[in-house]
C-alpha cells in the first residue's frame, strides 16, 4: 500500500512558485522519497529523488523535514507546461513502487 | 536515463482475447515492473518480473490473468489473458537498479482497449 499523501489537486499562477507536499510519516530509515510527473497518460517521468538532505536539480527542488515525515516539490517559476500529475512515492532503492492518488497541478495563466 | 520501449503503443481488442505487452531496455537491469493505471486512475503494481523465474504478483492479481516472462535482464512481456472491458487500461513497464543510477524510470505504457 502507498505510504504517502498528497492533496488531490492544486492551481498554481504561471511563473510564480509551485509548493507540493507530501506526507510519508510511516517512511523507514532506508526509504528514499521519489517524485514523478506524468502528463497526459504518459509513462510516469522522474524529477528527483532524496534521503534525508535536501536535493536541487537544475529546474525543482525537494525539501525534506528533519524528521523525514514529509516533503515538498518545489517548482520555483511553474509554467503551463508543469500542468500534470506529481506522485510522491516512498521505496527502498531499486524496490517497487505503491503509488498514492498523486496531486493534479493546474498551472493557470 | 534508461531507453525503454513498449509493443504495441496501443490496441483494441475483443472481449475473451489475449494480448501480449512487450517491453524492451536498452540497457541490462536488475529489476522490471508491471503496472496498470485504470482509467482516471494512479497506478497499481500488477507485479515483479524476475529473471530467470516465475514473476511476484501483488494481491489480486493472478499468474493465469496476467501471465509474464522474463527471459533476460533487457526484455519482460506481460499477457493480458481472457479480457473484459474491465481490463480498459494502460499497461506500464519499469526497470530499476542500472548500473550508475537508483532511479526507477518508465516505459512510455500500452493504451488497450477492450470491447
């Protein structure tokens, strides 16, 4: 079963910051917090993964609490192209994933 | 990233009719996944595709519904057999544990459609 939650759907404004939380307070000291995209159906898209430290690629970040009970996908300047599914999903590497109901982001112009 | 293809892109099938999934990584790995995402739906984990050996399947699915191989590290099928509508799904294929990376990555999925 899933171990994460997230709110069903968010809007965002184009340009300004998207903000995604998730709540995994069940996580295990050797789960690692992943985020996906998927868009339109299409095969679910890895954006980033982390521990226990924060993580920054070259377009989102991912801030996890100290406590590693939940986490949020930062997209810092959202444009309509981010309008999609995010799934937060909680396994141990190279595990099988247990998907949540994920968070449909609308980027709204 | 990990090149994953899937066979067919998508189908219409007939009610009481079997159709084989193929998928294809351009690179050996540890480990495939199924996964069927329902109409409107996030995805569920059909099961485990090992190498070598018969597949783990997760609760409620069944080796003679969705029967699968494995037969190297590059390439798993999955058969969707005896379908109903209620099989209207898309069918993903994942790998994980390629070397250099612990990042599942996804095929592109098959869209069936059963009528």
């Amino acid at each position: 079963d899933a171990k994460t939650t997230q709110p069903t759907s968010m809007d965002c404004a184009e340009g300004r910051a998207a903000n995604l939380p998730c709540n995994h307070s069940t996580i295990s000291g050797n789960e690692y917090v992943y985020w996906y995209r998927q868009i339109h159906s299409q095969g679910p898209q890895y954006i980033i993964h982390g521990l226990k430290n924060n993580e920054t690629n070259e377009m989102d970040s991912l801030i996890i609490t100290e406590d590693r009970k939940s986490s949020t996908l930062i997209l810092p300047h959202a444009t309509l192209r981010d309008t999609a599914v995010y799934y937060c999903i909680v396994s141990i590497t190279g595990n099988q994933f247990y998907f949540g109901t994920g968070t449909s982001l609308t980027v709204i112009p | 990233s990990a090149v994953i293809s899937q066979k067919p892109s998508r189908d219409i099938c007939q009610r009481g009719t079997s159709l084989t999934i193929q998928c294809q990584v351009d690179s050996q790995v540890t480990m495939m996944f199924w996964y069927r995402q329902q109409p409107g739906q996030s995805l569920t984990l059909i099961a485990t595709a090992n190498q070598g050996s018969e597949a783990t399947y997760e609760s409620g699915f069944v080796i003679d519904k969705f029967p699968i191989s494995r037969p190297n590290l590059t390439f798993s099928t999955l058969t969707v057999s005896n379908m109903s509508p209620e099989d209207s799904s898309i069918y993903l294929c994942s790998v994980a544990g390629r070397s250099g990376t612990d990042t599942q990555y996804f095929g592109p999925g098959t869209r069936l459609t059963v009528l």
